[in-house]
C-alpha cells in the first residue's frame, strides 16, 4: 500500500513540475497501466553521428566518449579549442591599421561618399561568389551526416528478434514507422525489458555496421513529454526516444526527476519529527473498497455454485430442450429442402412438357417431310425424263442459234465486205471505202463519213442478232451516224458524232466509243483486243471468229420473199407481221412474175446460187424492219 500526501500539506508549486507520464515504472495499485513491451508504439533517433571504425586505438576519457550525455551546462562552457578564431580577412583597410587602433565613433564609421565602395573583402568559406560552389560543399556536409539506419529489438528467452524495423534512408533524425507488440504472444507483450540495436551505413560504407546496442529496463526511462515540442534541452548524439501511448521516454541520465515532492506546511503539532501520511477518511474508504472487492468475489463464487448445481439438477430437462431445438432446426431445414426439391419438380416437369411438345411436333414435320419426299420421288422419273429432253432441246437449240449467227455473219459479211489494202499493214476497206486506224489528219471527210457509217451499222446489227446491249448505243444514220454516252457523268454533253466535225475532240471521242463498243462484242465472245484503235481489223476478226465452224451452214428457214405474200402465214412472217411498210412496198412495186420467179428460185435453187440471193433480201428486210 503507497502513502498519499493529504491535501492539507500539498502546496501547488507547478513551477518546480513537468508532465506526468500515465504509465507508472513500478508495481502499484494501478498494475495494469504499468510500461510494457506492448505499451511501446515507435522508436525515432535523434542527431545521429555515425564515426565509421578506426584501426588505430585511441585512448579517451570519459568526456571524449560519444554517448556521452552533453548537458546544458556543458554545452554553454567555454570550449578552450574555440577561444581562438582565425582572422576572417588577410587584406587591411586603406583607412589605417585594423589591430592596436582605437575604435572608431559612430560618426567616423561612415565613409566619404566617394570611398563607400571600398569595403574589405571577404575571404570567408561560404563567401564564394560562385553559388554553386556554395550548393556543392553544403551538400557535401550534408551528405557526410546522413545514413541509412534500422533497428531490431530483441527479448530474453526469444532467439529470433521481436521487431525488425524498415529502412530509413539518408537522414540524421530518422522517424520509424509505429508497431504493435501484441501480436507476438504474452511472453513478449508483458515483459518490461529489451535490449535494441542500431545499425547505419554511410554513402562511403558498403555495409550496415552495428552503431548502438544496448540492454534497457523500460522502468528506468526519463518522461520528456507529451510530444517532443515541449522538450526544449538538448539531446545528446545517436539519443534513441521511446514512443508510448502517454507520451516520449528516453535514456538520459542527468535529467531531472519527472516530479518533484513539494515539502509540506509546518504541522501545528509541536512534535517536529511526524511524517505526513494518510487521512483516516482516505483510509476508511480503501478499507471500505476491499471489503466491497472480497464481497464481490464472494458472491461470484457462491452464484456460480448456485448455477452449477441448478444446472446439475436440471440436467435431464436441458437434454431434452437442447434434443428439441436441434429436432426443430433439422425439421427447419428439412423444409426448406421439401420446399427446393418441390420447386425443381415442378421446373423438371415443365421442361418435360416442352420437350414432349417439341417432339410432337418435330414427328409431325419429319412425317410431312416424308409424305412430300413420297410424293417427290413419285414425280421423279417424269422429272428426270423432261430433264432430259429439255437438256438435249436446250443443246439443239443452242447448236441452231450459233448456226444461224454463223449464217447472219456471213451475210454481213457479204453486205459489207472489209477487205485489207494492199502494201498497207492493218489497213482495211468496208464495202469499198477506207478507213483509217483513229488517225484522221489529212482525210477526205465524206469518205471518212461513210466509212464510219457503214461501220457503225455493222456494229449495230451485230449487237441486235447477238442479244447484246452495247454500253454506248449507236444511232445508224449512214453518213450522219451518232453515239452517245449514257456512262460518263462529268461530260456536257451526251450525243457526239461518228463523221468529221469543226469540233475535232467531239468526233475523235465519237470514234474511240465506237471501239469501245467493238471491244465490248470482242470480250462477250471471249477474245481479247491487242489495240482497241484499230477498229477494222478488230471488226473483221469478230466476224471472222462468228463465221468459223465445220459444219455446214444451216438453210434458210421457209420465207423470204415468199413471206411478203399476203395470205399466208408462217413463221417468218409472222414474226414480222408489224412489217406493214415492207409487205406494202412489196405488193405495189414488185411483179408478180418477179415475186414467183424468185420464190421458185428461192424454193429449187440450192448451193452459192441460193446463197448469194437470199440472204442480202433477208438481210435488207430484217434491217428495215429494226
């Protein structure tokens, strides 16, 4: 039991008191708050000196030790080393003498205005003039203070260390990250003892060296404060702070107590050697709170013997509740599982139903599927047979149409003729009439005119019994022929001339569509144009491409001139019975005679002569007709 001052004898005196810590170093009633190891936060350093280890011993007293705690009153003594200080110029003044001259008087200490400039140089280290100089040489100081540091603490009867701090880097006051010992199990946490080490390293060190390892009672530690702010007398080098959950803690030896016992007012007693202690009041009510702990515990130790034996009397009862609650949340839970399964029942059957639908009716589309496949494969063979038929049709009918076109060449041919000139390379005529390869300088125009037109028509019913629509139609009016230009968007104008005009790039652009055309009838017979100006030779190898074949030519189908008769109807004529000009102009100008001789020599002529007859009639009506 500790002795309190009674308020009677304490005297305030904050003067002669610092803070108090919360954690007392000794065992007291208030055990509980006493300084642990799990009371510790963090550990910061201040002014650290690293000296890296020397080869050469030195002898040092106690003094040159550099632990060694430096007090105030150290600190303001006299260094005998600093009462010498070396002259800060080597230059005197023009003025006069520095040293054995009295001082001058405020009046005489400023100079003329003429000699104001003159001053006495500086000569000084960090008078430099060069302020990189200056950067230089501070960080070079600097860098010499700093080092990298970390700490380990370590306890009695643990081999591993306890805490093992993080890095700090390049610092002289490092500040560690905070901690909490609790975790590392009671033999740590409430032990009251430690024993830490330091290390550091220097830029110039290529290790950590061990610069402060020391054992520490937590009770032996100085309060210094709340915060650090509060502090305000110097530390000594490499000081290692404590950080506890009242405040800072340190090592030092030579501060004062953290508090003072204030003495006590003179007794009114006479008898001088009493000691102050405890009142009867204070000691009546600390008398009264054990008696109250002893009847607390007590009573806690007689109640648990009541509930022990409650207990025990009811022993069967409680098996037989705790059996019912454990049968009422299985039944709980056998619920809930009827509940799941019932809906996963009912989700099963559902999906059940759609898949019977679902293949009810994929059975009633495989069964129409077969009905219509019976009936398909019934219909079959007539199938198959007028397939046949219509391929073997199809084939004649195409044998037909090229001997027909085959036939159709060779009139055109015979109506326009293209014949080559002689000595002339490429060089051809059309009935007669040259015409030249695109290059028009220095030509006869009517000429020119009606060689384009006879071209020009040749193109045009090529195109009309070939099936073919040409990309620029052509207008055959002889030697007054157009074409026009349906493709080009950008141009003025659509129609230009197939015979020579003033506008000489209108006719040329006319000619060079000709070809274009004669090129678009080449390539839809698979043939492939060397040079799209030569437009007679290319013509005359179309024609002569459409006109090759062995087999014979095929006859004339029953018409002709037989066809213009009126009253009777075949097929040729009735193709062309929207012909009313030919069959008027045949009733009104040609004899009779003359239309049964050449129907008799149409009908029992055979070979070139009903060659060379008939097909320029035919050829001439079928153009009239187009």
């Amino acid at each position: 039991m500790s002795l309190t001052i009674t308020s009677e004898t304490i005297h305030h005196d904050e003067g002669n008191r610092r803070e108090r810590p919360w954690l007392f170093p000794s065992v007291t009633l208030t055990s509980s708050r006493n300084r642990r190891l799990r009371h510790l936060q963090g550990i910061s350093i201040r002014n650290l000196v690293v000296t890296p280890p020397s080869r050469t011993r030195k002898t040092i007293d106690d003094e040159d030790i550099p632990n060694t705690f430096q007090s105030p009153s150290k600190i303001l003594a006299p260094d005998p080393s600093r009462s010498l200080s070396h002259s800060r110029s080597f230059t005197n003044l023009k003025s006069g003498q520095i040293d054995g001259t009295p001082r001058i008087s405020n009046e005489q200490k400023q100079p003329p205005p003429q000699r104001r400039q003159q001053q006495r140089r500086n000569t000084l280290p960090w008078s430099d003039p060069n302020p990189r100089t200056r950067q230089v040489k501070l960080e070079d100081i600097t860098r010499s203070r700093m080092a990298d540091t970390w700490f380990s603490i370590h306890c009695e009867h643990v081999e591993a260390p306890v805490y093992v701090s993080e890095v700090v880097e390049n610092a002289t006051n490092p500040s560690f990250r905070s901690f909490d010992l609790n975790m590392c199990g009671p033999l740590v946490s409430r032990s009251d003892s430690l024993t830490l080490r330091l290390w550091a390293r220097t830029t110039a060190m290529e290790e950590f060296m061990l610069l402060v390892e020391f054992q520490l009672h937590l009770g032996s530690l100085q309060f210094l404060g709340k915060s650090l702010d509060s502090f305000h007398q110097p530390l000594p080098s490499n000081s290692v702070l404590f950080h506890f959950s009242d405040g800072v803690y340190g090592n030092l030896t030579d501060l004062p107590p953290a508090w003072v016992p204030l003495p006590a007012k003179a007794s009114k007693s006479s008898d001088k050697n009493a000691l102050p202690t405890s009142s009867y009041d204070a000691l009546m009510r600390l008398a009264n709170l054990d008696e109250c702990i002893q009847d607390a515990l007590n009573t806690r130790e007689r109640l648990e013997t009541q509930i022990s034996t409650i207990l025990e009397r009811n022993q069967r009862a409680l098996a037989v509740t705790s059996e019912a609650s454990r049968a009422r949340d299985k039944l709980a839970l056998t619920k809930q599982a009827v509940m799941s399964e019932r809906k996963q029942l009912r989700m099963t059957s559902k999906r059940r139903e759609d898949l019977i639908a679902s293949i009810r009716a994929r059975k009633e589309a495989m069964q129409c599927g077969r009905q219509t496949q019976a009936r398909t494969r019934s219909h079959l063979p007539d199938a198959q047979e007028k397939l046949h038929s219509s391929a073997k049709l199809l084939e004649k009918d195409r044998e037909e149409s090229k001997g027909q076109i085959r036939r159709i060449s060779e009139d055109l041919l015979a109506i326009y003729p293209i014949e080559p000139i002689f000595d002339k390379p490429l060089a051809f005529t059309i009935a007669g009439i040259a015409l030249p390869n695109s290059n028009f300088v220095d030509i006869d125009r009517d000429a020119v005119a009606a060689a384009l037109g006879y071209t020009a028509h040749l193109v045009y019913l090529l195109s009309f019994y070939l099936s073919l629509s040409m990309p620029y139609p052509i207008n055959p009016y002889l030697s007054n022929s157009l074409i026009q230009d349906p493709v080009s968007v950008a141009l003025p104008q659509r129609t230009y001339p197939l015979y020579p005009v003033n506008v000489q790039y209108r006719f040329e652009y006319g000619v060079f569509l000709l070809n274009k055309n004669i090129e678009f009838l080449l390539n839809k017979q698979g043939l492939r144009v060397l040079d799209i100006r030569h437009t007679l030779p290319n013509l005359k190898y179309l024609l002569y491409v459409l006109t090759a074949g062995t087999a014979e030519i095929p006859a004339r189908k029953a018409g002709g001139i037989r066809g213009l008769l009126p009253g009777r109807l075949t097929p040729s004529t009735m193709s062309r019975r929207g012909s009313e000009d030919s069959v008027a102009y045949s009733e009104s100008n040609l004899p009779r005679k003359m239309l049964s001789s050449l129907a008799k020599s149409n009908g029992d002529a055979s070979g070139d002569k009903g060659k060379k007859i008939v097909p320029v009639l035919n050829t001439t009506s079928a153009s009239q007709a187009a």
